[in-house]
C-alpha cells in the first residue's frame, strides 16, 4: 500500500439495509482514505446519518439501498501484477490463453523494469497500465515511457505528487496519464481536461456515492476520456457492486482483479475474474464470516 506498507488482513464495516435487504461495504482504505474504520466507529450510533459523513459509507449506503444480488453480465478487468509479491511466471499463467491482455502493474519508486520487458516479450499484443502510486519524479518516468514500445503502454496512473511535474514531463514527451487521487481534492476542469490525461480512475470507497462521483462521469462523457471502476480491496459485496456500476455505464476495461488476494471472502459464490472477465452470479453474505453486530437501519 502507500508508502510500502504490507497489509495482512483487510477490515471494514458491512452496512445491510432491513428494507431493501441490500448489502454495502465500508472499507476505507489505509493509506489513501481521508477516514479510518476507527473514525466510522467512533459515533455513538451507527446511523445514515452518521455514516454519511465518510466517502466509504456514503458508498455502502448507495449499495445496501439495492436490494437486488443477482447476476451482473461479464464486464471487462485488467490483470492486476504486483511483481514484488507475484513472480512473472505466475503471472503468464494467468495470462494463457488471453489475447491482448490489459495488466495494472503496481511499481516502487525505484523499479526494476526487466520483468515488464519480459512481460511484452513473451505475450504479445499486452496493454500496460502502470501504477507508481505518486512516487515517481518527472526522470524516472521519462526513462521508463521511453523504454516501453509506445503501443504497448495504455497509460501511467497518478505518476507524480506534484502538479508542476506534469507541465515538465509532457513539455518533453507525450506520455499519457490518468488521475486517480487527484480526482479526490479537485473538482472538474484543470489538469483533468489536458488531453494528455486519458483515463479518469473512479474509486467509490475512496470518493463516495453517485453525487459525488456524477461530476467525473459527466465530464468524461463530454471529454471522451476513459472511465475506470477501481476497487479498493473491499469485500465481494463491494465489488458485486463496483462489477454492477461498471456493467451499467459501459467504457473501458475495469480495475476489479482484487478479489484473489483473499484467502477468503463474505460472499458466495466469491466474484473472481477469469479470462480477462469479471462475471458476478447471484451471490449471498455468509452469516459465519462477519461478526453477529446490529444491523443499520438505512
């Protein structure tokens, strides 16, 4: 996660609506969520009202008031290689069979590039996204866009932590971008108009229910610039819902390879990739896995 940290277990608040008998997910994420689940828990009582103070149950709430579980058809999903937990031939086998596939790729401040390059070698027609999670300066992408074949490369998500570096990096070469946090603390227009941005990464846990999120769909729509439903490591409810959001407004392919890194889930059956594809059956909580609490009233 940010700043090298290793998480071992993910921890988050299921939200179940007694009218709808819909499910949602409140999992801020560490590192990159403005709330903590401690902060969730710390109101006296778990109300809407209470809840809708954070972007992470603003979210849930938005979820638990669908009371349907059913189906959602195939939606689209990159492969997502952490290479410093995955070895590269792991990964190929994920790969078999799959023709041009798209692989998120999670990178350090300081990558070692040779296993991207294999990567292209061996599977031929793959599209990269490559995600440096800010930690990048304008040099060390420069080095690595111009390494890379140049239709290999979909986009670098969230290069930089500092706004100026993308004025100096497309001065010298036109590497496409997509926003991710940026999208957090700005509202529509600026940096997110440059057409050198050419994905904008939607992450409902990190920004909240339909109104927030309406400002970026409508301006990728008047744009024409990519939309990315991303997950954030939370449960299957979560991305039940995340693969349903999808489903409904159509565009690229998705960032929703999230659910294999669990030894188990919350859900049956568990919504997991296969083939480059995010197909959700009908699905149910499993009473067993979550904690016997009170249930929100929504």
């Amino acid at each position: 996660m940010a700043g090298g940290v290793l998480l071992h277990e993910r921890r988050g608040l299921l939200i179940h609506n007694r009218v709808t008998g819909g499910w949602g997910d409140a999992a801020p994420l560490p590192g990159f969520s403005y709330e903590t689940l401690g902060e969730i828990l710390s109101g006296e009582a778990l109300t809407a009202d209470w809840l809708q103070k954070f972007p992470s149950g603003r979210f849930a709430l938005e979820c638990a008031g669908h009371s349907d579980t059913g189906p959602v058809p195939p939606v689209g999903v990159n492969f997502l290689w952490i290479p410093e937990v995955e070895p590269l031939d792991r990964l190929m086998a994920r790969l078999e069979g799959v023709a041009h596939p798209c692989v998120k790729v999670k990178l350090g401040p300081n990558p070692d590039f040779r296993g991207v390059l294999n990567l292209l070698a061996d599977v031929k027609g793959a599209r990269l996204r490559l995600d440096p999670n800010r930690r990048w300066d304008v040099e060390t992408a420069l080095k690595i866009f111009r390494a890379l074949p140049e239709e290999s490369l979909e986009y670098i998500e969230e290069p930089f932590g500092e706004f100026e570096s993308y004025a100096a990096i497309w001065g010298r070469c036109p590497v496409p971008v997509a926003l991710d946090e940026s999208l957090l603390a700005s509202v529509p227009g600026g940096l997110a108009e440059h057409p050198q941005v050419k994905a904008l990464v939607i992450k409902p846990t990190l920004m909240g229910d339909a109104e927030d999120r309406e400002p970026w769909v409508r301006l990728a729509a008047e744009t024409g610039k990519s939309l990315v439903w991303s997950s954030c490591f939370e449960s299957g409810v979560g991305l039940w819902h995340l693969a349903r959001l999808a489903s409904e407004t159509g565009g690229t392919v998705s960032g929703l390879d999230t659910g294999r890194v669990f030894a188990e889930d919350l859900v049956e059956p568990r919504p997991l990739p296969k083939d480059g594809f995010l197909a959700c059956a009908e699905w149910r909580v499993i009473p067993q896995r979550y904690a016997d609490q009170n249930e929100l009233m929504a």
